[in-house]
C-alpha cells in the first residue's frame, strides 16, 4: 500500500515538474522569439498552470486533513486546535502557488 | 454467516476505501485503552468493590453505573465489562467504510465459531444457561441476543435446528458435523465441520486484491496455522493411529500446508514435532513453551503460547500503514484482549486468587 502510493507520488511529482517547467520555459523563449502577444499567453497558461495545479493539490490534501481531523476530534475534542493548524497548514500549498503564478506574470517581457 | 457489508446503514460512512476518519477515530480510542500499570493497580485492588471504583474514571464507567444497580459484584461487574466491549466493537463496526467493514467482519467470523462451539459444548455437557453465557464472547456477527436464544435451547440437536431456521450460514457445517455426532456422540465433528467451514468461507472472501486483503489474509493465514499446529500437538500428545490425520486439516494456514501437518502428525513425539518446526515463525515461541510443557505435561502451554503470538501479531498491525485496515483489526483485538484480562481480573477477585496466579492468567503481548 504505501508502496504503491510512493510510485503514484513520485509519478504525479515528476509529472508536475516535467509539465511546469517546460512552459515557463517556452513563456521565456515565446517572448524571445515572437511578438509580444504570445509571450503574454505563453505566461498566463503557465501562471493558471501552477495555480491550478496547487489549488487541487491542497483541496486533496485538505480534505484528507479534514477526515482524519473530524475522526480525531469525534474522539478527543481537546485536541480541536492541533486539527485546525493541521488543516491550515495544507493552505500553504495554494498560497505557494499563488505565489508563483504572480511571479510568472510579473515575468519582464524582453524585445526579441 | 450473511454479507455485513452489504446490510442497510443507518447514516453515511467514509465510502470505498478511504480510511482517514475511521483509523484516526480509533486511534483516539487506542488512547484510552488501560496500559500495564493501570491493570497491575487493578490487580492490587483489595476487593472488586475497590476495582470497580477505579474502573468508574475510564471508559467502562457507563457500562459499570449502568450494570451494577442491581449490585456490586463480579457477576454483574463481568456483564458490564462484556456490555462495553459489545458496545466498542458495535461503535466502530458502524464508523468504517465499506472495504474495512467487509475485512473486519469476515476476521470476526472466528468469535461466531467460537461462540457457537462454547454453546454446543455446553449443551453436549448439559449446563445451565447462566454457565454457558460466562464463556460467551459477542464479538461476531451473532450478537448477544442472538448467543442467548441458542444457549436457552434443549440440546445440540436444538441448537443446529434453530441455526437452520434462523437461516445462518453455519447450518451447512452444523448439520454435516451433526449426522457425524448422532454416530458416534462426540462432538469434534461437529467443531472440525465449523473450523472447517469458516477457514473456507473466510479464505475465499478475502480473496480480493489489495494490500488490506492481503494483510487480512495473513492474519486469518496465522490463526489457521495456529488451529493446525495445535491439533498436530493434540493428536502427538494423545498418541492416536487409527484415524486419518487430514481429515482434522485446515485448509489455508501460511506455513503449515497439508503435506507439512501430515509429515508433523506422523513424527513419533513432540520434540520431533519442535525439531521440524525450529526453522518456521512459530519455531522460538514453541521452543520458550517447551520447557514449561516438561513440569506441567499439557497441550494448553503450546495453545497459550501460539495464541498470545497470534495477538501479538495481530496487535502489531497497528504500526504498519497509518491508512489501512491493520490499525482497526489490531485495535479491535487490543479491546477484547483487555476485556478479557478485566474479566480475568474481577473472577480472580471473586474468588480470592492470588495476585501472582492472576498474573500469570493474564494475556499481556
């Protein structure tokens, strides 16, 4: 079992950075090459891209969190805030990927 | 024996097999079992009065309050201590998903057979119905209710009647076993055809795929080896010839196959058998039992020692994976082998055994 969920995590990881990379780097080299518009598509794909992706990672993990958290507080209520930051903490995801999506926006566009 | 996991729920569970809310829900509940100084206090308790007292601060005490109205002794503390455990196992039979629900109960089938052999000895023997429900563990499918109506009825042959009205799936074995019974009057017929049968039914249900039905399997693999080799030691012991040794084959153990447990039954003593054994898991856990088997000369040193392994397996699923179904069966025994240390607790209690006597009557792993 935790076998099998290292492969399927190892493969969505490399999936991920195998996709993710390769389109900012052909925002990058879109901007170089071609007019400015494509550049500007090139990095809004890219930016929806990375929010995209780390909005349903933290929606998965969220609501993992959140079974497991209301299956423990069903048992030991004292424990309620421990759950909470538990369940906070999967946020982070989603802000680092906002993060980068404003980055990858905010990317200078460079004359060819 | 019907399909728990397909019976009507009467709320929603996590579906599938997603294990987050059940097994972080019990081990909530693991938090709260008794640890070893908590039953050794109990054991210096002077009196049940003073155990049921400390007892009253964990989680028997509504069971406790609720029982003992009718007064503090150990007959009622023991009814208290078997309503929680009924209780537990209910609890969390109800919060599982599907998948988990379908693997425990076909693991708890055991208690069924259990039951229903105490109920048949019992009735073989001629006991009182108050006798019977002493030995009685409700911890399967067949629930307290349900144990009593059998135990209430006139003989064995009452008990595989009703069995067949009732419509369970042990009527097949209990009818088989009972054509054998009316022959030759003993009863092993009739248990052999129940093993035998809940050895089949659980192996074929658990034949699915998946790392929790693989461990389901192993721990059902382990219980029937255990059954194997303590008949292999049984029949040693009795030292019988005419009778075929398969035909007390369980079919489905792990290490102990029939071309193994027949070369096991043929060996001309129990040190051979020990031999044949050192290079299995059970090899060292035999070995330990040997020595205590030379001063007391009786099969229940080896049945002790194989079942203790057997819980100590089962409990330490628990540390395997976080999201899988090893954490509720593991704590699922954990509950009823404490149930049944209180329970040797209070009797020793009762009767004025001495602390040391229920120590060792203890099933600590």
């Amino acid at each position: 079992m935790i076998k099998n969920r290292l492969a399927k995590w190892v493969f969505g990881s490399t999936f991920v950075v195998t996709t993710l990379i390769p389109t900012v780097a052909f925002a990058a080299e879109a901007e170089a090459a071609s007019g400015e518009w494509q550049s500007y598509v090139a990095k809004a794909f890219a930016a929806a891209f990375a929010i995209g992706v780390s909005a349903l990672a933290a929606g998965y993990a969220m609501a993992r969190i959140g079974s497991a958290g209301a299956g423990t507080l069903a048992e030991r209520p004292e424990v309620a805030t421990f759950v909470i930051v538990l369940q906070a903490l999967a946020e982070l995801i989603v802000l680092l990927g906002f993060v980068a999506a404003i980055l990858i926006v905010n990317m200078p566009v460079t004359p060819a | 024996m019907s399909d728990v996991a397909t019976k009507a729920r009467t709320r929603t569970v996590p579906a599938g097999g997603d294990y987050g809310y059940a097994n972080a829900r019990i081990r909530g509940m693991r938090s709260r079992l008794l640890d070893r100084s908590y039953l050794d206090m109990l054991i210096e308790a002077p009196d049940v009065k003073r155990m049921v007292q400390d007892l009253a601060d964990t989680e028997y005490g509504p069971d406790l309050e609720e029982t003992l109205i009718h007064g503090v002794d150990a007959a009622n503390v023991d009814i208290a201590l078997k309503n929680n455990m009924v209780r537990t196992f209910q609890k969390v039979l109800g919060f599982l998903n599907d998948d988990a629900l379908y693997l425990v109960t076909t693991l708890l089938g055991r208690w069924d057979v259990f039951n229903l052999k105490t109920i048949l000895r019992a009735k073989h023997m001629h006991l009182e119905v108050d006798e019977i429900a002493d030995g009685l563990l409700p911890a399967g499918q067949l629930n307290e209710v349900d144990l009593e109506a059998l135990s209430s009825v006139e003989d064995v042959r009452a008990v595989v009647d009703t069995a067949a009205t009732w419509g369970l799936a042990f009527t097949a074995p209990l009818r088989e076993g009972y054509t054998e019974y009316m022959k030759t009057g003993d009863l092993v017929s009739i248990e052999l055809a129940l093993d035998r049968y809940y050895a089949e039914w659980a192996s074929r249900r658990l034949a699915r795929r998946g790392a929790n039905a693989k461990l389901a399997r192993r721990v059902l693999a382990t219980q029937i080896d255990v059954g194997n080799l303590v008949m292999v030691l049984r029949l040693q012991k009795e030292d019988v010839e005419d009778i075929d040794v398969a035909d007390f084959f369980l079919p489905g153990g792990a290490i102990v196959g029939i071309d193994l447990y027949q070369e096991l039954a043929g060996m001309s003593d129990i040190d051979e058998v020990l031999d044949r054994l050192r290079g299995t898991p059970y090899g060292r856990t035999l070995d330990e039992a040997a020595t205590l088997f030379l001063e007391q000369n009786s099969i229940a040193v080896f049945e002790r020692a194989l079942e203790d392994l057997l819980t100590r397996r089962t409990l330490g699923l628990a540390k395997g994976d976080p999201l899988g179904v090893g954490v509720s069966v593991a704590y699922l025994w954990a509950k009823q082998n404490e149930v049944t240390n209180l329970r040797i607790i209070v009797k020793g209690k009762a009767v004025g055994m001495p602390t040391s006597r229920v120590r060792e009557e203890l099933i600590l792993v």
